[in-house]
C-alpha cells in the first residue's frame, strides 16, 4: 500500500530490490518498471503492483548467506551503472554461513565506496533490519561427530557429538541411532538417554552401539525432536560406517621370556573370534613351537622366522614389536635392515605398530634405524643416564586431557571409572618405564608420569620429566597411510591381578582395532581409492585420493603408472569413470604411490568410489562410500545475529533497527548530487591591454561583413516566402532571441 515501506522508500528514491543466498540476484529495478510515455490510468501505480508481486513472490528457502559478499556486490553493481548511490538497506538475520568478506569488513567497504568517475560524495550508509527470531528457539542441536569409519562385527562402535540445547534445560534427550540406508529398525544408543544441559557450549556425549552383521551403513545419529521444536534438521547427524565380519591379522614378535610377553601372547592368542595371530621369541630354542591362534586355515609361522618378504610381512595388519633385537630377524646385518625398512614401509603403506618397551632393545636399538621416524617418540641415550633416581618408587599412569577424553584409553564402560583405575589403582603400579626424551612431532600423548607431572608444573629439576615435560608413557602417532602406538613400561600385566584380562585385553584389544584401521577398510589392495571426507555438499568439489602400490607392495612411480583410473557410482545408479593423476609434491616432485582427481558433485545423495577393474586384476574392486548433501545451516539457528548486524552498519556509518522500524529507513537516508570540482585559475591574458582592443575590432569586422546589401523593398525568394526589410533569416541551430535552452544535468536530477 501507500504507506509500506517500499512505497516510503519509492517517493524518495529510485528504487533498486535484490534478493541474495549464495549470490546477488536482481527482483525489482525501477529503471525496468518505468515505461517511457505510458499513460497509467488516474490513481494507478502499475511498477508499485509489480514490486509488491515481486516481493510476495519471495521465499528464504537458500542454502546458504553470503550477507558480506551480497552487500559487496551490490555496490559494484552501481559502480557499473555509474549511478549515485543514496544507501543500501538490508533485511537478514545476520547469520552469515559462507563467503570471502564479513559483514563488518563490507561496512567497511561501503563507508569508503566512490562511484565510477570520483563524481559523488563518498561512502554509502547501510541500514542494516534485522529480521528473524530475536530470541533463541526451543531447540536441540547435535554437530561435531566423531566416530570410526570401520569397526568389526560384533564389536562396539563410539560415538562422540556435541548437543546445544536450547529452552530445555533439565530435560531427558534420548539417544537414538537411525538406519538411513539400508533400512533397519532404529535402535538406542548406549547409555540411552541424557540430560539436557543449557548454554552455548553445550554438553559432550559418547555413546556406543554394537553392529551384528556386516556390510556398509550409512546412519543418522541425535536427539529425537522434543515438544515445541521448529527445527528438526539439525537434530541429527550423518555417518557411513563400514561394519566387516573378518579377523585381525597380528604378528607379535619379541625378545626373551618376560611377563609382558606371557600375559600379551596368551590374550591375544586366545581370541579366536576377532583375531589371528603368529607370536614369535626371538630367544627362544630352536625346533621349540611359538604359540599362534588355533583355528582353521591358520597354520605355524612360516620357518618361525621373522617374515623375509615384504609380500609375507604385508600380508599381516597389525606388528606387535616388544624388546626385540632386530638384528636377529634375518641371518645377517645387511638383510636384518632391510627387514626393518620393510617394516617402516609396512607402516607408511596403512600397517599398524605396536611398540611394548623393554630394558634392551625397544627403542633404544631402534632410535637411528629406519623405523625411527615412524615411532611416536624421540628417544635419546643421555635421558636414560640423566635420570638414573627414575625407578625408585612406583607409579600409576597419569591420563593427559586427550588422553581422557581418548577411547583408547577407556577400559570401563564409565568413564570416570576408567579414569581412576589407570590413576589410582594400587595393584596396578608399576616400577620401570624407559624414559624419552619427547613426544615425536605429531604425536598424541594419552599418558605420562605422575611424578613428571608435578615437576614440570614447579619446574624443578627431576628424574621424570625435562624441559620439554614429564616422561610420555603411552603415545600414538600416525605415519603415512599407518599408525604408531608406544608404550614406555612393560608392566602392564600388573592390570590382570584379580581380575585375569578383564582390563588389560579391553586395552590391547582396542589398542590392535584402532592400529588396523586402514587394513580393515579394504585388505592388503594394491589400490585404494577414498574420498578425503566423509561429508561434501552440492556444487563443492569432491577431492579423491588413491593410493598404488606394485607386487612387491612398494609405491609405484609416476613412469610406472602414470595415472589411476576410478569408477564412480552417483545416486541415480549411473557410473561415470573418473582418471586421478600424480599427485605434486612441494617441489614440484610427485610422492611415490599417490594420485589424486576431483569432480563437482550436481545430485544430493550416497555416492561410491572404486578402482576400475582393470587396476585390480584377479581381485573384487573395493568401494568406498559417501554423502553429498545441501548445506542445512540456514536452518540450524533461526535467532537473529543481531552483532553481526550491528557490524555491518556501524562500520559503514548506518544504522540498525528493528523489522519493526523498517518504516523508518527512508528517513535514515538522504539524496545524492554529482559535484563537479572546479578549479579557478587566473588568466595571464586577461591582464593584457592589446586583448580587449583586439576583441573589439574582431567584433567590427564581423558586423560590416555580415551587413546586408540589397535595396529597400521586398527581396523574392524562390521560395515563395518573404520577409521584412532590414531582416534577415535565423540560421540553423541558433537560438531564436529571448528563448532560453534547458539542458538536464546529472541524468534524474531535474534544474
């Protein structure tokens, strides 16, 4: 009507209407609706019609705000024009979900804007309205999952989120895990339920849920919605895990009887149902059998010996080394180091090591090798001679921060339970751990010295930590494709008294799932191809890695195998093949084995990836699974970002105000003119006395030469028309006497 606010803001201004999600898109001009001449009937506003069809025409259904980049963009767009810009005025929650430019830095744009040509004033004022719910919605929020990618059948799966709640504080939330493909009856998670807690940090939960039967399953897991939520998409979060029913395959290999070795190889050994496993005793009388899983098809270690191929050690997913002298894995020095670089190799390639310290030969005989940059832990001679008072009292492991929050270290179904077993048992305290000298760089370290502790916080000189901080005792690194885990004592048996393995396999069996991770998402393939996330959405390009190897399982070269090809299946079931080439190195040089390729995913859905069969003769192609979606951000927070509104106006010298005060913005704004700076300088002619005198006498001239020459009367012409005597006719383009010409200035403005 004729008091809305664009009606207010019509009688003022040319009016300009754009709509914005990802990009800038026009839905009014009045430049367009203005019809030249059109004779609109008496009362009738036809372009008034068309913008309130416009603007009813309007829905927020985008899947993302670029608020500062729209702002932004607007003004280009009237730089372009070479248009005076009066304001922008903007409607939104504030909530700005992607883009390169802040709201605060567009204001700040806008406050220093000059049109095209420097002609206007400079900075243009933004109005910033806030629209939306200015108060936080009854609403429960789950976001940053952490779960496995792979876990065996039959074993639990943990589930770490994040619930925001918000309007429910004290209230029950049930924890509830949905199949979203294959369809399955939805199930609880462990521990159920939950209280809901208030605030913006909102409340860590771990659940867990035990898979029967493998394949792979893409799951939903949250908070069902409660009573009075409007929004409910983001209740939930997705995941695909990848359940496989096939047994870890374990290589332990140590040095001499020690009571380590005897409580490991009898629990791993016993476990027939999730793994198989060779142990091997360096030490021991030769023809005397090594204990290994009784099961069908799995026969004595070959020779008993250390594998003397890289086909026999990659055929293994996981490497237990305990104080092992690595000498004795081949008959001589020269062929025992090569079995040590097969073994970092095995590691890069996506193996597992576990390393169990001992007083002679882990990691002390390893610190120089090959496997030394694999380990989690720098190990330094002179840490062993500095810190001789070391063992005089026993210990209990003290848990790091990560190492509390870390599954791995969880060996009780309550947390803090299991958090004051490692730190408080008695019958658990040990005497001897091998001291390093730091964690390696990008290690986590899950447990340390108590002792350590204490000293590095009062900074005192002692035997359990240095300048770097307390003795790690437990840490896990990733090394290539593998990973790493180091355990600095070799007491851990002390775990058993009373309760047999109850505790200590719950930790080594975790320890040997979370090692033989990447094994299990696919065997011992010679090509592997993943996405590097697990979520994308439409539009964003989906990265895909491969990793090659050849028969000897070594990375292949670039001349070796100049590209990988892949096979890529789209929601709608149709395939498309996809090359990934070498990937480049920082200097331009390709690591060996490593390729990568990209596309741009159009169809919201699940998605898989696999080697095309032609890379992986004689072998079923494994396939990788994953999600694109859109993006639901602009629907996971209906409140109004009111700073980041104030942002954007106070940078750019505007104002804020409420939807309710839209009425109001026209005011807030004022017209613009084209100033045209002029520049007066003084004229050394003007202060010449020839220059009038030559002036008049040019004027002169003109006058006696354009005097006429014909006799009084009237002079005929052709024409047939005639004209008083003593006149004489107008010539082209003059101005006829006493009329004035008006020219516009400055395109709308009017003289």
């Amino acid at each position: 009507g004729a008091e809305s606010p664009a009606a207010r803001m019509r009688e003022k201004f040319v009016t300009h209407v754009y709509s914005f999600a990802g990009d800038l898109r026009t839905v009014w001009s009045e430049d367009e609706a203005r019809t030249p001449g059109e004779a609109a009937a008496a009362g009738a506003d036809p372009a008034g019609e068309d913008l309130a069809r416009s603007l009813a025409a309007l829905s927020a259904d985008g899947d993302s705000t670029r608020l500062g980049d729209a702002v932004l963009a607007s003004l280009e767009d009237f730089r372009l024009r070479d248009d005076l810009l009066a304001g922008v005025v903007v409607l939104s929650d504030g909530r700005q979900t992607s883009g390169f430019r802040s709201p605060r830095e567009a204001g700040e744009v806008a406050r220093t804007f000059l049109p095209r040509g420097s002609l206007g004033e400079r900075g243009v004022p933004v109005v910033a309205v806030t629209a939306g719910d200015p108060t936080s919605a009854r609403n429960v929020r789950v976001r940053n999952l952490v779960a496995p990618e792979v876990v065996l059948a039959k074993d639990d799966a943990s589930f770490e989120f994040d619930v925001l709640a918000s309007g429910f504080d004290g209230e029950q939330g049930v924890l509830r895990l949905m199949f979203v493909e294959p369809k399955a009856e939805n199930a609880l998670l462990v521990p159920g339920a939950i209280t809901l807690r208030g605030g913006d940090a909102g409340q860590r939960v771990k659940a867990r849920f035990r898979f029967d039967h493998p394949g792979t399953f893409r799951v939903r897991v949250g908070v069902p919605p409660l009573a009075g939520e409007r929004i409910t998409e983001d209740n939930w979060v997705e995941h695909q895990v990848r359940v496989v029913d096939r047994k870890v395959k374990v290589l332990y290999v140590d040095g001499r009887p020690r009571r380590e070795w005897e409580s490991l190889q009898r629990a791993l050994t016993r476990d027939a149902d999730t793994m198989l496993v060779h142990t091997l005793q360096l030490e021991s009388a030769a023809g005397v059998p090594q204990p290994r899983t009784e099961a069908p098809g799995w026969g004595p270690l070959p020779g008993n010996r250390f594998p003397a191929s890289r086909a026999e050690l990659f055929a293994y997913d996981v490497v237990v080394l305990g104080d092992a002298d690595w000498r004795r894995f081949a008959d001589t020095e020269a062929e025992a180091e090569e079995r040590v670089k097969d073994l970092r190799d095995f590691v890069e390639a996506g193996g597992g090591l576990l390393c169990v310290s001992g007083e002679f030969f882990m990691p002390l005989e390893y610190r120089r090798g090959p496997l030394a940059e694999a380990l989690p832990v720098i190990v330094d001679a002179d840490e062993v001679a500095r810190t001789p008072g070391r063992l005089a009292r026993s210990f209990n492991l003290s848990l790091t921060p990560e190492g509390r929050e870390s599954d791995l270290m969880r060996i009780d179904e309550d947390p803090e339970r299991s958090r004051d077993l490692w730190q408080t048992m008695e019958r658990w305290r040990q005497w001897w751990y091998f001291p390093v000298r730091r964690a390696a760089t990008g290690a986590r370290v899950l447990a340390v010295h108590p002792e350590g502790v204490e000293e590095a916080r009062t900074g005192r000189a002692g035997p359990h930590a240095n300048r770097h901080g307390p003795h790690p005792l437990v840490a896990v690194k990733p090394f290539g494709l593998g990973r790493t885990l180091w355990i600095g004592s070799d007491e851990m048996w002390r775990m058993r008294y009373g309760v047999g393995d109850q505790y200590y396999y719950a930790f080594y069996a975790k320890a040997i799932r979370y090692l033989a991770a990447y094994r299990l998402l696919g065997g011992n393939r010679r090509v592997k191809i993943l996405p590097e996330r697990q979520t994308w959405f439409l539009d964003e390009p989906v990265s895909l890695v491969a990793h090659a190897v050849g028969e000897d399982y070594r990375p292949v070269s670039p001349a070796e195998k100049p590209s990988v090809r892949a096979i890529l299946t789209l929601p709608d079931r149709t395939e498309q093949a996809i090359e990934l080439l070498p990937a480049a190195g920082a200097e331009g040089e390709a690591p060996l084995g490593l390729y990568r390729g990209s596309f741009t995913a159009a169809l919201e859905g699940t998605y898989s990836v696999a080697p095309d069969p032609s890379e992986v003769p004689g072998e079923e192609p494994e396939s990788r699974s994953f999600t694109v979606e859109t993006s639901a951000e602009e629907r996971k927070d209906p409140s109004v970002d009111e700073e980041a509104m104030r942002a954007l106006a106070t940078a750019s010298g505007g104002h804020l105000l409420p939807l309710e005060d839209l009425r109001k913005a026209p005011d807030l704004l004022r017209s613009r003119e084209y100033r045209i700076p002029v520049e007066a300088r003084p004229d050394p002619l003007a202060e010449q006395w020839w220059v009038p005198v030559l002036l008049t006498l040019l004027l002169a001239a003109e006058w006696l030469l354009a005097a006429p020459r014909t006799p009084c009367g009237v002079r005929a012409g052709s024409g047939g028309a005639g004209l008083p005597a003593g006149t004489r006719p107008e010539r082209p383009g003059r101005i006829p006497a006493g009329s004035v010409e008006r020219r516009p200035v400055g395109g709308p403005l009017e003289e």
